[in-house]
C-alpha cells in the first residue's frame, strides 16, 4: 500500500516538474535564490457607484509579504476581507497600480507574460465550458499554456485518475459532472500546465464533505512530495491549520497579522486554559466570526 | 522561430475550442443555419415575385453574403461576451498567450465557419432558384471577399472591446452596431437610394464596397482589376486601418478592465 501511494505521489511530481516551455524555460527558469512571491505595499482601489455617488473603495490596503519556494501560505479572510482581488492582482487579472509583485524576481508590471507562464489559478467557480468535456477543456488549456498535444493527452489522463476521476468520464460534457468532480478537473487543469505558484482561491468551498477531503489530501501530497509554493485562501480555519505552513489574515483589505498556527496560537493564548484556537485568532485580530459576511461594493458601471 | 510556433499553436487552441463548442451546440448551430438559409429564400423569393432575374441575384448575392460577413463579425465581435456567459473570460485572460494571437485564432475559426455556413445558404439558393451564374467572375467575388472579412475582422476586434467596456451594455451595442451595417451597407438594395447624409456614413462601411463588388463580378462579369481602385482599394485602406486600430484598441480596453476590475463580473 505504501508503495502504491509512493508511486502515485511520483506521479504528480513528474508532471510537476517536467519542462513546459522548452523553448522558454531560460526566459522564465525561477531562480531560487528570490523569493516565490514578494509583495510590497499593494494596495489596489476600485470606483464604485454611479457618476453621482462615486466613491473609493479599496479592496487591498498596503499589503506586503514574501512566500520562499515550497510554501504553502494560507490567506484567511471574511467574504469581501479582499482575498480574491488579491489573488487576481497576483493572477495579472487585475493591474497594480500601487505597490509591487514578483513572482521569482519577475515584475508583474513590467513582465506580464512570465509571471503568466509561471502561475496558474484554481478559482471557487470551476471556470469551464460546461459544455466541453474534461478532455477538451485540458486541451485547450495545454495549448493556450504551450504543453504540447500528445504529452498533455497521456498526462491529463494520470491526473485525472489520480483525482478519481475514471477514463470514461472524461470525455462527456463537464456540465453532467458533480462540482465537486469539476472543482478536481480544474485543479488536474493547473497542475497539466505545470505552475510553479499555483493559487488557489477557495478550492474547497461549496464542495461536499468527501470532495472537500480529496481535494485537500492532494494538496497534502503536493506540499509532502514537492516544492510546489502555493497561495491558498479560504474560508475554512482547519483547511488551513491542517495545510499551510504560513497564515495571513486578512480584514477589510489589511494583513493583519502573519505567522505559523502555532506562532499565531501564541500570540493570542493569554494564558488560556488548553490554549487559543484558530477561530479565537480570527476574532482575536479581525473583530469577527470568519463565517460573518461583508458586503461587496457593487460596481455600478452601466 | 520558436516564439511564432509557440503564439501559432495559442491561436489553434481558439480555433479547435471553437469547433468543439460549435459541435456540442450542434442544435443551436442547425437551428440558426435553418433561419438564415430561409431568410435568405424569404428576400430572394421578393425578387421572383417581381419577375426580375437581376433583382433574383442582387438579393441572392446580398442575403447569402450578409450571412458570410454577419457571421464573421458575430464570432469575432461576440468572443469576450461568449467567454463571459461561460464563465472562462478569466481564465482565457490569464493565460501567457499575446492577445494578437488569440484575436488571430478567433478570426481563423470566423472565416472558416462563415465560409462553411454561407457555403450551404449559397448552395441551397442556388439550386433552389436555378441560377445561371455562367458569366459571373469568381476570382473577383472572391478576391473581395478576402479583402473585406479583414476590414470586417477589424471592425469586429473594436466590436469586441464594448463587452469588456460595458459589461451589460455592451453586448446591445455590438447588436446596434451590427443592425447599423446591414442599414446602410446596401445589402438588399444600392445605397444611391439613400438619404445623402446615409451614404456619407455607408462610404465608411466595408460591406458597402464588398456587396457592391461581389454584385458587380457575380452579375456583371466584371474582373477584379476593373473595380481595383474602387472597390478594392478602399478595402485594403480600411483592412489597414481596422485591424491595427482594433488590436490597439482592444489593448487599451483590456488594461481599463484590469484597472477597475470588468474582466470578473458576469454579465
């Protein structure tokens, strides 16, 4: 049995590791001597509202932080804390126009295009179309990201597999597939394109307790097995504890605080009989429940 | 070298996706190839009514070409739209893929699917109608045909930045936009019929110049150099200018989505 998940845990890391852009790789090789991710001071503001009630918000306030190669960093956060604007300003989904990204010593500002052959992103909502099978749906990804045709057909068929997904379903349409079968085809989407930081922006929200529990157990093999660096957000405090080696949290836009479990746990004991929780540091530095919900700013464009 | 060959390979993936999606929305595809094939019968059928050969093949021309530059413009202007009903806008914007590459890969699969669907309305009228097309010039309906779909293509790549603009709106105004070139582009009729002011604005539209063209080479036999400079020549002016001027534009509607956050929302 051991040897079984050996082999299989192999498996992930050969996919991992096998060179995508061979024609690319001296461009974008990450050294790793620089850090995985280095934020300074991002801050990123929207205009919301109509042209008579216009207003500022700013979804990241003055956020800095650096992951080093083979990290997991968890962000915590309230719906609306800014965790997804985060990762879409990581992700060049959206522009920085305050503060600064790297991604292995590449400027997001300056290098859009390796940042972009370095990243992939796992999104809450399995971004597909629905209507094209699993097999379709990789392929288009292996070619947009340049893996060529007949690897990413033998490979999107072990990582399927190996996230449980049979040989039989991957060619009927995504949208007959549970979300919990599609979520797991949206992360074997990344790993096909061998991202050496791979963020994953609540991958297990919304999944049942069983898809939830595989999904984070191939997280686990990834973390044991590799050096892959990872941004995980969620919502969920165990999902965390049990995954990251790092936490940020974040409120209203702000790192609030930084740390391991145990450093965080610490920092917030006071003495408390059995010690802290990660629930008692949520409210200990936000003020709140991690379940309670901020409202979004609509952006009334129209 | 390499980099070509990598950028060409991104543009098939927008050509294969397209294709597969067209054949899992095969219904929908057999659905709207029935209405523009019976469109294209309902217009032509007027000029049999009126017992007139020449007007037969202007409408014929005018119906079954409309749906070729219709169709390219559609899949070319609607490309951000359709992403985004799918949810995988982000997803295709994220990617290490150079935009011209994927604007590239989508006017491939438009050329090609308007050339299959207008392939089949053509077909059906002619044998419908039993047209004599023996003095018609090929090489110039064709010829014309190449030309335009760039300027058409050009016209689509500024199209297709409303939607990234506008998130809702912008879908109506691609329509509006469309509506506005079959207006005044003489599709069914020649533009010396309309109002002055309206055949200022048609001088700006490719399609009046592909029409009236295509109309000129299939009925009158005319050869391609006897309409080079006016026909084709405005044709090339304006492939020149669009397309340049669609990805420079479409660049700067994409960095206004990233700054205030259009590429997410679903529309």
């Amino acid at each position: 049995m051991a040897s079984h998940t050996t082999q299989e845990h192999t498996e992930v890391v050969t996919t991992l590791e096998r060179p995508v852009y061979a024609d690319m790789s001296v461009e974008v090789a990450p050294d790793p001597a620089v850090p995985a991710l280095l934020i300074e001071h991002l801050t990123k503001r929207f205009e919301v509202g109509n042209r008579r009630k216009r207003k500022t918000v700013i979804a990241v306030n003055d956020v800095s932080l650096r992951m080093e190669r083979g990290e997991i960093y968890g962000l915590l956060g309230a719906n609306g804390s800014g965790k997804s604007t985060f990762i879409r300003l990581v992700s060049t989904l959206l522009s920085v126009e305050e503060g600064r990204v790297e991604v292995f010593g590449h400027d997001i500002a300056r290098d859009e295009m390796a940042v972009k052959r370095l990243i992939n992103r796992v999104s809450v909502d399995a971004a597909f179309f629905k209507k094209l099978s699993p097999a379709e749906n990789l392929m288009y990804a292996a070619r947009l990201y340049g893996v060529d045709a007949r690897y990413a057909r033998s490979e999107m068929v072990r990582i399927l597999n190996r996230l449980g997904i049979s040989s039989t379903r991957i060619n009927r349409p995504l949208e007959q597939m549970s979300r919990g079968m599609q979520q797991k085809v949206s992360i074997a989407r990344a790993f096909l394109t061998s991202p050496v930081l791979l963020l994953l922006d609540e991958p297990t929200t919304g999944l049942d307790p069983r898809s939830k529990l595989e999904v984070q157990e191939f997280v686990e093999e990834i973390r044991d097995q590799h050096d892959a660096t990872i941004v995980l957000t969620t919502h969920d405090l165990e999902e965390a504890e049990r995954l990251c080696s790092r936490i940020g949290l974040l409120n209203e836009g702000r790192l609030v605080a930084e740390g391991t479990v145990e450093e965080l746990k610490a920092g917030v004991s006071n003495g408390r009989p059995g010690g802290a929780t990660m629930h008692d540091v949520f409210m200990a530095y936000t003020g709140r429940s991690l379940d309670d919900d901020v409202e979004e700013p609509a952006n009334d464009d129209e | 070298m390499a980099l070509l060959t990598r950028e060409l390979r991104a543009s098939y993936a927008f050509v294969e996706r397209n294709f597969n999606l067209s054949k899992r929305y095969w219904g929908w595809e057999v659905a709207f190839l029935v209405y523009s094939v019976a469109g294209a019968l309902a217009v032509t059928l007027i000029g049999l009514d009126q017992d007139n050969a020449r007007l037969i093949l202007s409408l014929m021309i005018g119906a079954t070409f409309w749906n070729y530059l219709s169709v390219v413009f559609s899949v070319v202007a609607e490309q951000i739209s359709w992403e985004r009903w799918e949810g995988t806008l982000e997803y295709t914007m994220m990617a290490p893929v150079r935009r011209v590459s994927q604007l590239f890969g989508s006017t491939v699969f438009a050329v090609l699917w308007g050339l299959l669907h207008t392939s089949v309305v053509l077909i059906v009228l002619v044998l419908f109608f039993g047209i004599d097309l023996s003095r018609a010039d090929f090489l110039t309906a064709g010829v014309l045909m190449a030309v335009g779909s760039l300027s058409i293509i050009g016209i689509g790549m500024i199209a297709a930045t409303l939607p990234l603009i506008w998130v809702e709106r912008g879908d109506q105004m691609v329509f509006v936009l469309q509506s506005l070139l079959l207006l005044i582009s003489g599709v069914y009729y020649s533009v010396t019929i309309l109002p002055e002011w309206m055949q200022v604005i048609a001088a700006f539209s490719p399609a009046t110049y592909i029409l009236d063209g295509i109309r000129l080479g299939l009925i009158d036999g005319a050869p391609v150099t006897s309409i080079g400079f006016s026909h084709l020549l405005p044709l090339v002016v304006m492939a020149v200018v669009f397309i340049p001027l669609g990805a420079w534009i479409f660049a700067r509607a994409e960095a206004y989505a990233k700054r205030t956050g259009k590429l997410k929302r679903v529309g």
